[in-house]
C-alpha cells in the first residue's frame, strides 16, 4: 500500500451539490438533528460546519506551503480581535456565498435569515480591536505568512442594553451555542508561571536565574482559521484559552478538601474569563496584568516552538520572524524573549538584546496620559519577579547609552527611564515597548507627527530612524462588499470587481459623477440603505423615522474626548431653531447616536442617559415633528456598524484636534459615500487630502490652537456668556428641561462643561454651528450632495487596509507574500 496516497488530499469542491451534501451530513451527524425538525440555529450550526471543513483544508495546504517555502514569518500579538460573524465574512472570502445561498434554498433555509442569529466575536473595545481583525483579513488576502495571537475570552465585550434611557451591561455568552469556528487543540498547551522568586546560583563563572515556587497555568491553544478574499490562502488566529495545571489539585483531593481543589482550579481559568471593556483607559487591575504575561508567555512559547521545530538556530530569530506589538498590552513580550534566551537559552545579554530588537516592533494607539499603561514596580516584582529583574536590567543598559550620547543631561534620563519615580515607583510600559523595538509607529501622520514632538520627543532625538507613520486601513470586503452590496454591485457593473482587492480602482467612479443617471442610481442606493437602516432603528429602539431625512451619524466609544456632546449641543440648538422659526425652511434631520461606554466611566454613562432623554423629549414635541428626531441605537458592534454605516449621509468625526489617534470609522463611512463633518484630527487630514477639501466639512481648532489656548488658559465660561444660541442649549439641559423628572439631573455635567470643559467643546461650538449650516444648505441640493458623496467613495482607495499592511511588511517586518496555488 502506498502510503502517501492514502495520505494524499484533494480539496472539497465547494459548488452547491457538494455544500448540500455537507451540510446535510453536519446536520445528521455533528449536530444531531434531524433535518426534518432542525431549528433555524441547527441549521446555521450546520453551514458553519459546512465552511469549517473548507476553511481548515485552506489552512492545512497554506501551512505546508510556509513550511516549504521557509518563509518569514510575521506574528501580531494583540489583546483585542472586533471580528464580528463570521459566516458570511468566510462565504464571501472564500468565493461560495452563490453556491451555499442555493444549496440552503434547495432545503427550504435563507442564508440571510439564519446567518443573523449567528454572534458577533466582540473579542475588543473598539478602533484598536478592529484594526486588528482587519490586518488579519488583509493578510490572509496578500498571501502574507501573517499570525494572529491572542486572547479567547469566555465573554467578549459586553452587550448594551439601554433601560430608562440609563446603558446597562449583560455578560456576552458568545460561545453559548457552541463556536463552529475555533479548533480547540488540547494538545497544543504551554505553562505560564506567576509569582515565587527568583534564585541565582554561580555556575561556571555565570550567574544563573531560577524562578522558583511560582503558580502555573496552562496556556491552550484555539485556533480561528481566517480565509483571504480571492486568495486561496487561510492563515491563523490562535486564541489562548487558561486551564488548571491538573484538573484537580491532588493535594488537597487525597486530604478531602475537594471543594478547595475545584475552588483552584476555577481561579486558574479566570485568566481568559472576560474582555476588559476599557477603551482608551489603562485598567490597572492584578488579573489584567495576568491576562497580558498569560497571553504573552503562551505565544512567545509556541513561536519559538515553531522556530525550532523548523530547524532554524534560536540567535536567527530576527531573520525568520518579526513579532507585531499592537499597543503596549503585549510590551512584557520584550521581558519574556529577554528571559528565554538568557535563562533557558543561555544567551550573553548582548546577543539576547540584539536578537530581541530585531524582532520586535510597536504600535503605538493614542496620546491620552490616561491610556498610557503603566505598572507599579511592586505589583510587577510580585508577580513577575523575574521579568521586573530584566526590566531594571535593560533600563540600566539602556540610560548607559542615555548618559552617553547625552552626558550631564539628568533630567532627560529621568524623562526616559522604563520606570517613572514620580508619585511612586510605576514601569512605563509604552518606554519598554520603545526601547525593546526596532520599529514604533503611529497610525495616521498627524498622530505621528504629534509622537515625535511630545510623547517620545526625547526617544526620536535618541533614534529617529525607528519612527514611522503607517496610516491606519479598514477592509474594504467588510466594510464596503460586504456590509453594503447594493454599492458593491453598483459599482461593479460600471469598473468590475477588482476594487475588492485593489481599492484604488474606484477612482475609476470619478468621470461618473458628472452623469446624472448614475448619480441617480447612486442615490437610490442610499435610499435603500437608509431605508434598512430605519428598520433597525425600528426594531431596537421602536422609533419611526423618516428616510428623506438627513441621517446624522455618531457612531463610536463613548468618550468625551470624541464629543458626543458637541453634536449633542447641536441638535439642541436645531430644535430651538427649528421651534422658534416655525415657518422657515427647515432641512429635516435623524441624529443618530450608538456606542458602549466603559462601565466604570460614569461622565460617559451620563452622556449616553442625555442623549436618550434629549431624544425621547424632541422625538415627542409636535412642535419639530417630522423634522428632527434624535436615536441611540443600543449595543454597538461590528454587526450593527455593518447596517448605520451604508444608511449614513453624514459622518460625525468630530474630536478635539490632537486627541484621536486615527480614527477608522471615518474611513468606513467615507468609503460608503458618508460626507464628514470633522476637526483637523487623526486621519481626517489625510481624508480631506485625498477627497478634496470641497468634498467635507472641516471645522473647529487645529492642534496648535488647542495647545496655544489651553497655555493660554481657557474660560468656558467666558465662551458660553458670549453666545446665546449655546447658553440657551447649556441652561436647558442644566436646568431640567430634558429631564423634568429630575432637573438635577445633568447639573454635575452641565456644571463640568462651564467650568473645565477639558476637550474644548464650547470653544468649537460656532464653528460647527457654522458648518452645519452648510451641510444643511447642500442637502438641499441632492445632486450637488450625491456628486460629493460619489467623490468621497471613489477617493478612498488609500485607506485600504490592504495598503497599511503592505506598508507594515515593506517598512516593519521584512516580509513577503507567498500564495498557495
Ligand atoms: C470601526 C469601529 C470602531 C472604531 O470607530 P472610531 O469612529 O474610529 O472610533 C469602533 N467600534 C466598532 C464596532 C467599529 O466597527
């Protein structure tokens, strides 16, 4: 017999007879239903087995091909993956969307129907998490040799629900109905060790480090196979799931405390319990920090694993892998390669430093002081006594070099110590990440602009080769293909489909825009989504509204640096505008409001609970019926972001400049024919630059205004008696007027805002007054607006994630594509 042959394989056909005959056979013999009774979910358990088993064939022949090929490798550690479903996502990647829509009908089942049951993987906060899932798409698409790591929380980010206008949290069971889409491999399992103390022993003229009598946890792997669009290639998303060293502790089992055992082996596995919902805030919390070294560890491990099983010298790391900070959450990464080559691998400290700045790089997220993560020394030193050993070490090694290149200068080497001594002793994580990298970036040039001149100035005169800018991207398969297939096929019947895989090709779209047929056709494809949107207005909030409306959309995290409250302040002013002029020629608008705020971040909470009373106030007064409304659709997520954003007519990216690293949900709406209205932030810069400055509506401060008038000392107050339109708007909502129940209520707020008004919103409040107005005046104009709104979709072509990635592997990581067939 020839073995080989037996082993040899030949991937599934995946036409509709044979999507038939899988999905019949999953039904039958995974899920154990009959198909004459199986539920809706049965069913969709059952095409996801169908798409299982082709999607781990692409994986099995795109690993083989890596293999062969000694490929380099790319891994991107993150804390945070916002993937949304993934039926449909894998359906359409891998091409059999037609052929697995026909094989349900055939049994009486429409995708479209069962694939909304389907949960949302809400493994992230926001921006950051999805930009993380959007790499992964990209680089499965590109055949690039691309890892993902990371955590598999038992729940994700929390679901909102909003009761008496207040946001309440309910745990996110996503894996209730089991997940069809993760390979548990019980097999694939590394210890990761917390705790005990660190003993040195003299050894041949060495000093040797053991880190002893420290607690285990097992690290075991889930992998999440994700297809590339068009490419046949599947990479890999491993998820870290924590188990108990041995079910039962046998200790305590043998003297018959039993419930101690079990009691131990739950708070092991607490570990990868839950997401932490923070976003743009360090938590700070013993568990988070666990959660960071558990995953850390666990994929540090399995990578150098890899590397030698693959028979590469362990001092070859940097030439056969590169490992992806994504913010500093996975930055002990550079403690824990340190650890392994010198105490496990025996390296000198010079050859163990230069192979781990070799590898690494880091991304860096944000500005805000807030976010920035930092752990005290005595919290670090008790739970990883070893690594806060290396961290002093590396710190000492690198303020040498420090003291060098600038003698004499102590308070730079203050400035740039991992370890601020200021109120006290705290590990700078964002310095660790900086020192232990080749390569840090920003994610949109005025973010890095500002990274060099203020957060890591004295770093960028120390080493100003290793900054770079690489703007931030979103996947045009989601986000436009997918989440909006009335524009995709528009747009495909006049230039192809090629722009799902090269999204400059929509420039192509430009000479359309002066032909007042396709404008039309473009129009009425937002009518549609509009209309859609609607609906789900409808079902999650119960509120009518009307689709020849102008619909005015806020959708992000909760944060008063992102300003709901300034467009909240807006839609104030039009209805006292709209209420004492009656008679005049009002453009009628749908401000619509979704996003989560941290639990624990109260001012945020009572942003949210304003918005629902503004909004149940004006949605009742006859007096701007018909035309203006106010909705907060509840619980955010990637899937309600898929249905707001094709229904937009404008997009609200309105934060203080200075203040949003990038933004990506201004690239979505753009991209979906959205014209923003935005501040001179993040990546709307580049936007305007690429749309056309006629084409949006810039605003408020630029980022050297908002330093010089915060230097200068700024008086909202001042602001706010100098302007009737905005006391009027700032009295009601402090005095009651939307909250009669309670007028109380938003006293607190109201009184913050005159006071500190920290992100400057009354100081931005004419000039987005003013600019409204011109959005009004060109809504009025539907060509003129359809025309601009054509030239923000057909220019959007750079903010493909596609080109960030290509970016990251030209600039960062030195690698390249390989394809399988
Ligand atoms: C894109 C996206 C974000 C980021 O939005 P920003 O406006 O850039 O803050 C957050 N949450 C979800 C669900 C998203 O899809």
């Amino acid at each position: 017999m020839d073995i080989n042959r037996e082993l040899a394989h030949r991937p599934m056909a995946s036409d509709k007879e044979s999507f038939k005959k899988s999905i019949r056979e999953a039904l039958i013999h995974i899920i154990g239903k009959d198909p004459l009774n199986a539920t809706q979910r049965d069913w969709l358990l059952a095409v996801s087995y169908a798409v299982r088993e082709r999607l781990i064939e692409r994986r099995m022949y795109t690993k083989r091909l890596f293999n062969q090929e000694h490929v380099k490798r790319v891994y991107y550690l993150s804390m945070e993956y916002l993937i949304g479903r993934i039926l449909i996502n894998s359906l359409l990647n891998m091409g059999c969307y037609e052929a697995c829509v026909e094989a349900l009908a055939d049994f009486g089942i429409q995708l479209d129907e069962i694939s909304e049951l389907e949960s949302d993987a809400a493994l992230g906060n926001g921006g950051l998490g999805r930009l993380a899932a959007c790499i992964l798409d990209s680089m499965a698409t590109q055949c690039m040799p691309g890892y993902g790591y990371g955590i598999r929380y038992e729940y994700g980010m929390f679901r909102q629900g909003i009761v008496n206008g207040e946001q309440i949290e309910h745990p996110d069971n996503w894996l209730r109905y089991g997940n069809p889409w993760e390979f548990p491999r019980p097999e694939k399992i590394f210890p990761v060790h917390f705790y005990g103390h660190v003993v040195t022993h003299r050894e041949k003229g060495q000093t040797r480090y053991y880190w002893e009598g420290a607690e285990e946890v097992i690290a075991m792997a889930n992998d999440y196979p994700t297809p590339g669009y068009s490419s046949k290639n599947a990479n890999n998303l491993r998820l870290w799931s924590a188990k108990a060293t041995r079910d039962f502790n046998l200790e305590y089992f043998n003297e018959g405390d039993y419930i101690r055992a079990v009691k131990e082996k739950a708070e092991s596995e607490t570990i990868s319990m839950v997401l932490y919902p923070n976003d743009a805030t360090a938590s700070g919390r013993e568990l988070r920090l666990k959660q960071e070294y558990f995953f850390v560890s666990a994929s540090i491990q399995d990578i150098i694993d890899r590397h030698e099983h693959l028979g590469y010298p362990i001092t070859e790391l940097p030439e056969k892998i590169a490992i992806h900070l994504n913010d500093t959450h996975p930055a002990i990464a550079v403690a824990e390669l340190m650890r392994l080559l010198l105490d496990a691998y025996r390296l000198d400290w010079d050859t163990a430093w230069k192979v781990t700045q070799g590898v690494f790089a880091y991304t860096n997220h944000t500005l805000m002081p807030e976010a920035l993560e930092t752990w005290p020394v005595s919290l670090l030193e008790r739970v990883l006594p070893r690594h806060m050993q290396i961290i002093y070490e590396i710190n000492f090694q690198f303020l040498l070099h420090v003291r060098r290149t600038f003698p004499g200068d102590n308070d730079l080497v203050r400035r740039l110590s991992l370890i601020d001594e200021d109120g006290g002793r705290r590990v700078r994580m964002a310095h660790l990440a900086v020192v232990g990298s080749h390569k840090i970036n920003g994610v949109a040039a005025l973010h890095t602009q500002l990274l060099k001149e203020t957060l890591f100035a004295d770093f960028y005169r120390l080493w100003p080769e290793r900054f770079v800018n690489i703007t931030n991207g979103i996947t045009p398969r989601l986000w436009l293909n997918q989440a909006n297939p009335k524009l995709a096929k528009l747009i495909s019947t006049h230039i192809g489909q090629d722009w799902c895989i090269d999204l400059g090709q929509l420039r192509r779209l430009e000479p359309l825009a002066q032909d007042r047929e396709f404008l039309a056709r473009f129009r009425e494809v937002k009518r549609q989504n509009k209309v859609r949107l609607a609906r789900l207005i409808h079902k999650t909030t119960g509120i009518q509204v009307d689709t020849n409306a102008l619909f005015d959309v806020q959708i992000k995290r909760m944060h008063e640096y992102k300003r709901q409250l300034l467009s909240l302040l807006h839609v104030v002013h039009l209805y006292n505008r709209i209420r004492f002029a009656p008679e005049e020629p009002h453009v009628s608008r749908v401000a619509i409001f979704a996003g989560k705020a941290a639990p624990s971040y109260v001012r945020a909470k009572q942003i949210i609970r304003l918005i629902n009373d503004v909004a149940e106030f004006i949605n009742h007064d006859p007096a701007v019926a018909g035309r203006l409304k106010v909705v907060f659709i509840p619980n955010y997520d990637v899937s309600t972001a898929s249905v707001i954003i094709p229904g937009a007519d404008l997009s609200e990216q309105i934060s203080t400049a200075g203040t949003e690293a990038s933004g990506t949900g201004n690239m979505k709406l753009a991209l979906n024919g959205a014209l923003t209205i935005g501040t001179l932030d993040g990546a709307n810069i580049e936007i305007r630059e690429a749309v056309g400055e006629d084409n949006m509506f810039i605003f408020g401060l630029r980022t050297d205004e908002v330093s010089q008038l915060r230097a200068a000392g700024y008086t909202p107050r001042e602001v706010y008696e100098h302007n009737a339109h905005l006391r009027l708007c700032i009295d009601m909502i402090r005095d009651g007027f939307f909250s009669p129940s309670e007028p109380q209520r938003y006293r607190d707020l109201s009184h913050h805002l005159l006071s500190v008004d920290h992100y400057m919103i009354l100081a931005d409040f004419a000039s987005y007054v003013a600019v409204q107005e011109q959005v009004d005046a060109l809504y009025r104009d539907q060509e003129a607006w359809s025309r601009k709104a054509l030239f923000n979709t057909a220019r959007m072509g750079y903010f493909s994630i596609d080109r960030t990635v290509r970016q990251y592997a030209e600039h960062i990581w030195d690698v390249v594509p390989e394809c399988w067939i």
